[in-house]
C-alpha cells in the first residue's frame, strides 16, 4: 500500500450516467492523458418513481471509475458538469471518494499527472478539509433483493439508487467457520444520501436487509469529497 499522507491527495472518481454520457466522459479522461479508468455496466433501481427523482427515465446505466490527483478530480468534476450537463433530466451525477491507500504503482501513476508544488499545497491543505453534505452508502445483498434495499431506503430520506452485480468471492474454510452462508451472486446498491439521512438510512437497509434477513446483506458509507449533478 502506498504511504497514507500522500495518498490523501488523491480521489476516486464515479460518474454514474447513460452509458452514452459514459462514454463521452471516457474520452474526456482519454484527452487528459488519465492512466486508470474502469468502466461497469449496471442498472438504475427499477421503481419508476425513484427513477423520476433522478432526471433518468430508463434502467440502464454505466458507472465510470477513476483515480485521480485532488486538483484533476476537482477539476474533472467541473467538466463532466459543464459537457455532460449534469444535473438536468436523462443524464447522471459524478462525485468523489477519499481514497486511503493505493499500491505504489498507482499513487506513481498519479503522482506523474500532477506537479510536485500543487501536490504539496494540497497536502497542506488536507487537514482543513470538511465534511461533504453526501455520504455513499454501499449495500451488498444476495441476488434479487435490490428492491428490498431500496423499499427500506426510500422513506428514510434516499431518492435513488444504482444497482450492479457482482460475485463473491472468499475462503470457505473461513465462511464455515463464522457460520456465514450467503449466495454468490450477490448485488451491490449505490446510494448517494445525505448527511442527515445517512444513519436511518443504514439502519432501516440493516435492520429490513440484514444477515439475518432472506437478503443476507451487509451496508457499509464512504464520505463523498465533491459532487456534480445533484446540486
């Protein structure tokens, strides 16, 4: 892993859009010469309700992930706002996450995209920095259950979500073990929530989607340090 202190200039970049939007921001980070980019495909949360509530009136979405120096993600951000017109009906939201660790090869990546002086400013300045009004909240259910996270999420203050599939992956002795028994394939929820929300939020996904529920999930919140679209 690479050092802490300065991997704290760095951010996660998400830009959650129609796979059209998607790939023009793509080209956007081709043009800026930015090495690591990852795209998924996924899928916006089914309700059509929740769906009027973001601006999106269709299910499929792509998730473009990236890792980026403080001022580049910054400046991305204000990009993606300004080409894509995030925030207006039928487009997406991007926003970053504090990134905590990297491998050294990542952070020398980064490192190469951004002079040594603005690096150490923005070192300096980490220290000040304050807590965003959005927090992610990821949720992690066996296959099909989605829905339940959303139904429990809505009325406690989330207005959207997006969903991808994934499979897990893990040690069998270990799961035995601590008795935990949970499909493979499992679905991942995205919920941009605000900081007041955050807690009831976790709460109600926990308490109706929890492990010891049908869902067998588990939900976990990541600060979010900039957004676009939602403002």
């Amino acid at each position: 892993m690479g050092d802490n202190h300065k991997i704290m200039s760095y951010r996660m970049l998400l830009l959650i859009a129609t796979p059209k939007l998607v790939g023009k921001a793509a080209g956007l980070f081709k043009e800026g010469n930015v090495p690591v980019q990852y795209i998924f495909h996924g899928q916006g949360t089914a309700t059509s309700q929740v769906m009027d509530m973001l601006g999106l009136d269709g299910v499929d979405k792509n998730i473009l992930m990236a890792m980026l120096p403080k001022a580049f993600a910054d400046e991305m951000l204000k990009k993606l706002r300004k080409r894509l017109h995030l925030g207006m009906p039928n487009t997406g939201i991007a926003f970053t996450l504090l990134m905590s660790g990297g491998s050294g090869h990542l952070v020398q990546l980064m490192e190469g995209l951004e002079p040594e002086e603005k690096k150490r400013l923005l070192e300096r300045n980490e220290a000040d920095m304050t807590e965003n009004a959005y927090s992610l909240i990821m949720a992690i259910v066996n296959q099909g259950f989605s829905e339940e996270v959303m139904n429990a999420a809505r009325p406690k203050g989330a207005s959207g979500g997006t969903v991808f599939h994934s499979r897990r992956i893990g040690n069998q002795e270990a799961m035995k073990f601590w008795k935990i028994s949970v499909q493979e394939e499992r679905e991942v929820v995205l919920i941009l929530a605000q900081k007041e929300d955050k807690l009831a939020i976790m709460q109600e996904i926990g308490r109706q989607c929890g492990m010891n529920s049908k869902a067998q999930g588990i939900v976990m919140s990541l600060p979010v340090d900039g957004i676009a679209g939602l403002d």
